[in-house]
C-alpha cells in the first residue's frame, strides 16, 4: 500500500498535522537518534520552521503521519549555510532559487511491518525527487547522516559531497548535492526493471 502524500507550504496543513510532524521529528531525533536539540511540549522545532518552508507529509490513509521532509530555498537562510558551515570546507554556499535543501527527513519505523524502514523511505526518495522535477529544481543540498547518504545512493539517488565527513555531536555528518536529473533517470529505470535497491 503506498502512503499518500503531500508537498506543501506550511500554512496549507491543519494544526494537529503540524504537530504530529513535530512530535515525530523530536521522537526520532531527540528520543531516538540522541541528538542535543531544544524541545517544546514534546515536539521538536526550529527557526527554519519559522521561514515558510515547504514540507512533505507522508500519511497512512487513516491519517497516521509515517514520515516528513522539510525543504528550503538555498536563496535565504538554511541549515547548510548558516547551522553547519563547517560542512562546506571553504566552498561558498549555494544561493540560487533553482537550488533547494532537504532537512529533518524522519521516518516512523513502529507499527505495521508492511510499512517498514524500506518501503517508505522508497516513496519519499522517489516523491521528493519527482517534485524538484516538476518544480523546476535543479538540484538539492542536505546536511545528513553517512547512514541515510548509503541508503540514498543504494536507492539509486545521484548525490556529490561538499567535502569530507565531520563528526558533530552523536553522528558523523556529510553535506551533499542530490541531482535530481540524474536520480530521476535511475530511479524511473528501477521503476521498469522492478528493482527495490534497500530490500
């Protein structure tokens, strides 16, 4: 069964959405991965948040969020940027309209097997790429995990890194470039052979 799902503006989802995204994203970063981020009321939330982001929202068809993505134009502040320069190693910053981010990918693992680790974050990788398609983006940026930076290349995702790994706080991080051109091709030839690269 696949998840339905969204990309939208934040002011386009009801409050009790907004919330659950929040409550899952401190469940799995804050609760889950370890990571020392400020919480409130159990929910985990940011400045960035504060800037008309759009978000992906994935949903079971009873209305159970499974998993968000956060997404940024690289033409105002982002996490790469202004959290994380470290990352970039000397090289200026993407600043370009045509250039977005990808931020705060959580993913609710718990429940129904047939919704495991895999199956979503297939869709997601595929939705997030065939929405830059669409919207006339060029490429993405994202500071991440070399876990979730294996699982995007094993998925079939064309990514470059900025530089070297660096270990901040309890992960060891890498700032990449997605293509989304690129990873279009890939993952609509997986679509036709049928290949599932993360099983």
């Amino acid at each position: 069964m696949q998840l339905q799902v969204q990309i939208a503006a934040r002011q386009s989802f009801q409050k009790p959405v907004l919330c659950a995204m929040h409550r899952l994203r401190a469940k799995v970063f804050c609760d889950r991965k370890g990571w020392a981020i400020p919480t409130m009321g159990g929910m985990e939330i940011d400045g960035y948040d504060a800037i008309d982001p759009l978000y992906m929202m994935m949903h079971e068809p009873n209305g159970l969020l499974r998993g968000c993505w956060r997404l940024l134009p690289t033409d105002g502040p982002y996490m790469l940027k202004d959290t994380f320069p470290e990352l970039l190693h000397g090289q200026t910053a993407p600043e370009d309209p045509r250039i977005w981010e990808l931020s705060r990918f959580a993913i609710e693992t718990e429940g129904q097997q047939s919704f495991g680790f895999s199956t979503i974050a297939m869709q997601s990788i595929g939705e997030i790429i065939r929405y830059g398609h669409e919207h006339g983006i060029d490429q993405y940026v994202t500071v991440t995990t070399t876990s979730i930076e294996r699982m995007l290349r094993r998925a079939g995702v064309v990514t470059r890194r900025f530089g070297p790994a660096l270990k901040i706080g309890v992960e060891t991080a890498v700032a990449l470039y997605v293509d989304i051109e690129a990873s279009l091709v890939v993952l609509n030839a997986n679509s036709v052979t049928g290949s599932n690269l993360l099983n």
